[in-house]
C-alpha cells in the first residue's frame, strides 16, 4: 500500500494551525525535558486555540503544555 501524504489543519479565529507541527512540537518538548520518544506508550493532545497552548499527557500521568 501507498503512502498517504495528508495534512491535517485547525482553522479558528481566522488562523490556521498544522496539527502534525503541534504533534512534533510536543514531541519535541517531551525530548528537550531530556526524555526518549521511546518512553512514549500514549500521547493525548488537547489544542485550545482561544489559549494558543496545546496540552499533552503522556503515559496518561505526565502533563506538559507548548505554545500553538
């Protein structure tokens, strides 16, 4: 099968948000803590445009939070 290139956006307030950017951006601060991508099991994200953050839990106990 075929890779799917796709994109996935958030439009609000007449702004546009590329929520894979929002995924490597929580990745990317979970790395900068000193942490591996490895220790990953599950990742939620919440964006909440009104706040320009995005907050994550990982592992459904640690939380974090980035600029959108």
């Amino acid at each position: 099968m075929a890779k799917i290139n796709q994109q996935m956006v958030l439009q609000f307030d007449g702004q546009e948000f590329d929520l894979g950017a929002v995924e490597a951006n929580v990745k990317k601060d979970w790395k900068d803590a000193g942490r591996k991508l490895t220790e990953i099991q599950t990742l939620d994200i919440y964006v909440k445009p009104q706040e320009a953050k995005v907050y994550y839990v990982v592992n459904k106990e640690v939380e974090g939070k980035v600029d959108l």
